[in-house]
C-alpha cells in the first residue's frame, strides 16, 4: 500500500517510541561534532537529518471474516531515515468492527458483502481521510474521521457506490455518554454498524490522542 524501498514493520507503544523509538532514530545520523566535520560530510549530515525528519502516519483496517465484529484499526507510524530508507512502527492497533457480521453469523457471511448498503462492511482499498472532527454533530456524534466514498466491487465490475463512511464511536457531541442509542456504548453488540468502522469510545480518544505528538493521518488502507 505504501510504495518505500524499504520498510520492515515494527511494533512498539506509544510510550515505549517516545521514550525509545524516536531518539534510536537518530542516533548515529548527527555526530555530537557534527559543527567541526569538513563541509562535504557536513552536508551529508544535513541531508540525513532532513530525510528523518520526514515522516508521515497512516491507518490500517484489517477485517476479520471469522468475526467481522472483532477487526482491528492500527496506526502506523513512517520516518524515513535516510533518502532511500523508512522504518515503520505500529504505534497502537485496537479492537474495530464494520458492518452488521458478528462469531455467531460469520458462517452465513453476514455482513461480508461490501456491496450491501447498511449492512455490509466497507469495500477494500485506499480511502483519503476527508476530515477530522471533534464534536461532530449528526445521525452520528463526537470523535469522528469521514472517509472518502467508495465503490464496491461485483464480479470485477464496479457495483454500489457506499457513502457517509466514518470511523466514528457511540457518544454525544461533546464526547460524554448518553442514555440511550445511539450516544451510549453497551458492550461488544455496538461494534457492528451500517458500513463505518466503529471503535468504543475509550479506544477513539486514544486514537485522536495521538494527533498531538505524531503527524496526522490523512490515508485509510482496508483489507
């Protein structure tokens, strides 16, 4: 999905990046004596330097047929560390479902169909994050990311075109619990959905946590 000549996945929390994982990144790249180096090798130095600090987020969303209720949604984290080398770190994954398939009717592939409006889980491929809101208000509330619509696949053939996609959570607006549905999450019934990716409200205040140390994401990748 991300086209970088090399990059072998790692996992690691966010704790353990930012106590560990960023400063790994740079040793070794800018010399402590970097200031008294000749002025090619100094250039060089400057140049690794401006490759680590490019970096960039995403987030995967792996689908489980055995129980399409229990996916999960990971970020990863990106850096390129020298112009022709990038590392990847999963910076946190988290329990995540899509359409109405559950373990109890994952035998009859409910859900499964991409295809089924309201009931299927979203069509596989790259999706651009349109926005990011905080206190959304709407059919859905609070913490919420829209996704770009997405056409299913039929027999190799485009079908129907899914929209209003979120990955969003069951909250009110300004991100507190309501008293009933669909602004108060009961357990794991409430993964399922019409189409978007939900996570339970605990979950999507970490994800949104991480917008304030690690750069945005502005991709979604389904399969």
């Amino acid at each position: 999905m991300i086209t970088t000549r090399s990059a072998k996945p790692a996992h690691r929390s966010l704790k353990a990046l930012a106590t560990a994982g960023a400063a790994a990144v740079a040793v070794g790249l800018i010399p402590a004596a970097a200031g008294a180096q000749a002025p090619q090798a100094a250039e060089a130095t400057t140049a690794r330097a401006a490759a680590a600090a490019k970096s960039y987020t995403y987030l995967q969303y792996k689908k489980n047929k055995k129980d399409p209720s229990n996916s999960r949604l990971s970020l990863i984290h990106v850096q390129q560390i020298s112009p022709d080398r990038t590392r990847s770190y999963v910076l946190d994954s988290w329990r995540a479902g899509s359409g109405l398939g559950t373990a109890k009717n994952a035998k009859d592939k409910v859900g499964q169909n991409a295809c089924q409006s309201n009931v299927g889980w979203l069509p596989n491929g790259d999706y651009r994050i349109e926005y990011f809101k905080n206190n959304f208000v709407g059919t859905i509330n609070g913490i919420v990311w829209k996704l770009q619509d997405k056409r299913c696949k039929a027999n190799g053939k485009k079908g129907t075109k899914r929209d209003a996609l979120f990955i969003h959570s069951e909250m009110k607006s300004n991100g507190k619990q309501g008293s009933s549905e669909p602004t108060r999450w009961d357990g794991n019934g409430d993964y399922k959905s019409a189409g978007c990716i939900k996570l339970k409200p605990s979950d999507i205040r970490e994800l949104k946590g991480y917008r304030s140390n690690f750069p945005k994401p502005t991709r979604l990748y389904v399969s």
